[in-house]
C-alpha cells in the first residue's frame, strides 16, 4: 500500500515514509492510494480474536513495507495489560436506548488519544529504522488538551525522539494541564501557548513546512514528525476499534453479522470520525456518521451549507478538546468524496489559507449528505445530557461524549429513524469532574480538584482512575509560557540550534 498527498499524486512515498515525516512538504496529508477492502468473512473471522490479533490483521494492509513481525511487535508492545484497565483495550457498553457506547478511554491518560499514541512511537520507531535510523526525530505537538499528555506517555523515554508539548494556555481542564506539566521523561517538554488551539496548530504546521529550519535540522541530524492526527501513523489505529466494535456488538447478540449501525463521534480535528468513515469505505456495515460538535459549530454549518468558514468567534466550552476551528482531517474526507481531485483540495485549501474560507461544489455537497448528520449543542444542553444519561441509565458521560449523545436525541427526534447507534465516548469523566459535577446538579462544588473528584465518587460510585489522584503527589516541571510567534524560536533555542 502506498501514499501520497492530498494535494499532490504524482509522488509516492511507502507507509514508513508516510509515517516518518507526518505531513507532506507541501502541507497536504498522506492519505493511501487505495483502500483494503473488509469482508463479511473476515468479520467473522475476527469475532473472538484479541484486541491485539485484530489489529495486526487490520493493520498489515496498511502497512506495505512492514513486516508481519514487526507489525504484531508494535501491536503487542501498545496494549498491554499495565497499560490498558480492560482486557478488551477499547469497552462496548449498553446503558439503554439502543445506544452503544464505545469506551476508548481505558488506557494511561483516560481520553481516547491513547488508542492511537500507545502505538504510534512503535510505528513510528520502525519507520524511522527503515528510513532515517541515524536521526533524532523532533515531535512537535499542538493540543486541545488530550493529545498533549498521551503523547508524552507515549513516547516517554522513547531513544531517538524528543517531544515538544504547545497547549492553549486558557483552554483546557485543569486536570488536563496538571498532567501535562507533571509529565515524566526525559526527552519531553511542555510550553502554555498565549493563543488558542488553532494558533498553536497553525504554528505547527508552519514549522514543519519551513525548508530553511527544516534544513537546519538537517545539519543537527534532526527532522520533525508530527504526533497529531495530520500524521497517518495516530489516525490508522482509530480505524481498528470501530471494526472490534462491530464484531463485538456481533459477538454480544446487539447486532447481527451485517446489520448496519450509525457511529456517532463528538468532533475536533475530525481524526475519530474520519477513522470511522475509512472502516465504512472498506466495507464495515456503518450507516450514517453522525458529526457532534459543540458551540464551536464550524463543521456543523460545513455540513449544512457545503461552505466552510472559520472566520467567526471561538468560543472556550465545557468539551475544551473539540474547541477547534481549522479540523485538519477533513482535508482527507475531502480528497476521497472529489474522486481523489488533488488540483480542487488545493485550491480550496488555498482559499482557506488566504481567505478562511471555501466551498465545496454540489457533487461532494450530495456526497456529504448521503453519508453525515451534523449536528452541535451548547454547554447547557451537554450538561443537561450528562444529567440525564446519569438520571435515566446510572450511566456518567463526559463533556465531549455528552455533546455526541444530545446530537443522537436530535438525529432521532429530527427522523425518526430507530436504528441502533454505536457512540465513541472519548474520555473519563473524572478528566472533567469541575463540569461534570455542575451537570449533576451539585451545588457545592470543592475549589480543590481532588476534593471535587472524591465528591463525584461519592455521588456516583465510578472509581477514580489512579492514574490522575497520583497526580497530586507530582511535582510541576514546566512553566514556560509564550506567543504562537515565538514558537518557532523556542524551538530551535530547546534543541541547542544556534539562531542564523
Ligand atoms: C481529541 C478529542 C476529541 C476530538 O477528536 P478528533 O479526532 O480531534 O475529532 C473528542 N473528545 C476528546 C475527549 C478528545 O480528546
């Protein structure tokens, strides 16, 4: 299998290559030339084998210039038991209301990034070997909150690389920025961003398609991969869970081997949603996509009007993970719905780049609607549909989850339409107990976020992950703080290369 950009099919470069350098040079995204098809068969097949055995099935279509070995290797080194709380890595959960629930949020850092950045260093640690094995790779992260940490548990101590953490200083938890400025390793660093999720992404990119640092790395044996979804290697492990998902919903009598099932998915970068839409194209019986957002609604008026427009207000919510404006992968699902027209992606996105906006054209505008619901909500009606998930079901959702399940009510009062529906629910409660708490009701809500954690276990009985009490004990290690402008200077200053 081989891949090429979004913007440009005439260069082919191999999975590994695909992997290593994370965005093409001209700032499109790799994407495969073609897609493995899944069969009824194989779904068979795959019903009763591990989390683990279905990857490596799954993956080695994928991965064209890795070897069996070196695949199942990756595979099993990511989920393992110390890492993962559930044997079956990612949990299908019925609370009611033919709505399945797929907890992704089992492993180290309790939100769904880890599904893909446990793997993503052993992928990538074999693609460097194959390509570049004497350089250092740099990886340069932008987060809305979640990435950031799974990434640097991730590829902790990982020989060979050393990651770079921005975060939007005013936009996320604060269990989410304790544990990025705890974090361990030493080859891993964390910088608060004065700016939003979208400027520290922006200036990312930028970054990494500047040729004269980009040569300048060159000189130091250095090169930059990326650890966000623009990078093949974090997206193409999404696409397993939803297939285990499927057979599992199988397995468990919830549906039958090649009944459809709609897949909802709170949305950010549109990285998970995507993931499910390639599981639909090679052949898993998914119906509709339904795409949640929260008040920052770009996709949903996307979806609505074939027009794209990110020159609006940003709005700071209670789902700080899906606070984006510029979703990156969509580009992907854009490339596949034009037929693979890689002259209109770059266009459009040059519209995007100069004026903030562009517009599909009325054949992919059809395409859209076949296969997507949009739809967002505010806070209120989030913490409305933790309260009542909670109330009706004893079932706790997070923020981002919550934002999916008000926009599945909307789907089905809107068409009536009663056919069961599989939810990515993204991360643990407990990551965003402030809101949760607030959407239960209480009124008395602890300033001390271990207080308010203690006080939603009482409320609700859902044991506290380890993983963030023990954050409490942990020193804080990084208090730099910057513009989006200076990035790039920091940068450089943090890997000991001299300014020109
Ligand atoms: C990243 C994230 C999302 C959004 O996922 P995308 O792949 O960026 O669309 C949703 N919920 C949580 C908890 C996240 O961390």
């Amino acid at each position: 299998m081989n891949y090429h950009s979004t913007r440009n099919k005439t260069k082919m470069v191999t999975a590994s290559q695909a992997i290593a350098s994370g965005i093409s040079p001209e700032g499109g995204l790799f994407v495969p030339a073609s897609l493995p098809t899944l069969s009824q068969q194989t779904l068979m097949e795959l019903q009763g084998k591990s989390y683990q055995e279905c990857a490596t099935a799954l993956l080695a279509p994928f991965l064209g210039d890795f070897s069996q070995e070196e695949i199942a290797h990756c595979v099993n080194d990511a989920y393992t038991d110390e890492k993962f709380d559930t044997p079956r890595i990612a949990a299908v959960k019925h609370p009611g209301d033919d709505l399945y629930f797929l907890e992704l949020w089992h492993g180290p850092t309790c939100a769904f990034k880890d599904m893909a950045l446990q793997l993503l260093p052993h992928l990538l640690t074999v693609s460097a070997q194959k390509n570049t094995p004497d350089k250092k790779i740099i990886m340069l992260v932008a987060t809305s909150g979640d990435t950031g940490k799974a990434a640097m548990e991730g590829f902790r101590d990982v020989p060979n690389t050393e990651v770079m953490v921005f975060y939007p200083d005013q936009g996320v938890s604060e269990m989410q920025r304790r544990q990025m400025v705890t974090g361990e390793g030493n080859n891993v660093a964390v910088v608060a961003i004065d700016g939003n999720f979208d400027d520290a992404q922006t200036a990312v990119k930028k970054i990494f398609t500047n040729t004269s640092t980009i040569e300048r790395l060159a000189t130091h044996q250095m090169i930059f991969s990326s650890a966000n979804s623009i990078n093949w290697g974090r997206l193409l492990p999404q696409i397993v869970y939803y297939v285990v998902a499927y057979c599992d919903l199988v397995t468990q009598g919830n549906l039958a081997m090649g009944e459809q099932v709609h897949v909802a998915v709170p949305t950010g970068n549109f990285g998970n949603i995507l993931a499910a839409y390639y599981a639909k194209q090679m052949g898993l019986p998914i119906g509709k996509l339904l795409c949640a957002s929260n008040q920052n609604n770009v996709l949903t008026d996307f979806f609505k009007t074939g027009t794209y427009n990110r020159n609006r207000p940003f709005f700071t919510t209670s789902s700080p993970s899906m606070d984006i404006l510029i979703s990156s992968n969509l580009e992907r699902l854009l490339y596949e719905l034009s037929g693979g027209n890689t002259d209109q992606i770059t266009a459009w996105y040059h519209d995007l780049a100069t004026t903030g906006s562009f517009s599909v054209d009325a054949t992919v505008k059809q395409k859209l609607d076949d296969t997507f619901f949009a739809g967002d909500c505010n806070d209120e009606e989030t913490a409305e549909a933790i309260r009542t998930m909670f109330e009706k079901h004893q079932y706790l959702c997070d923020p981002h989850t919550a934002v999916a399940v008000k926009v599945v009510q909307d789907y089905r009062a809107k068409t009536g339409d009663d056919t069961k529906i599989l939810l990515a629910s993204t991360a643990n409660p407990y990551k965003f107990t402030e809101s949760v708490l607030a959407a239960l009701g209480q009124d008395e809500i602890p300033t001390d976020e271990y207080q308010q954690m203690a006080t939603l276990e009482g409320l609700t009985g859902l044991a506290i992950p380890p993983s963030l009490s023990a954050l409490q004990d942990k020193p804080v290690r990084f208090t730099t703080q910057i513009t989006a402008a200076e990035m790039e200077s920091l940068v450089l200053d943090h890997l000991g290369i001299c300014p020109q």
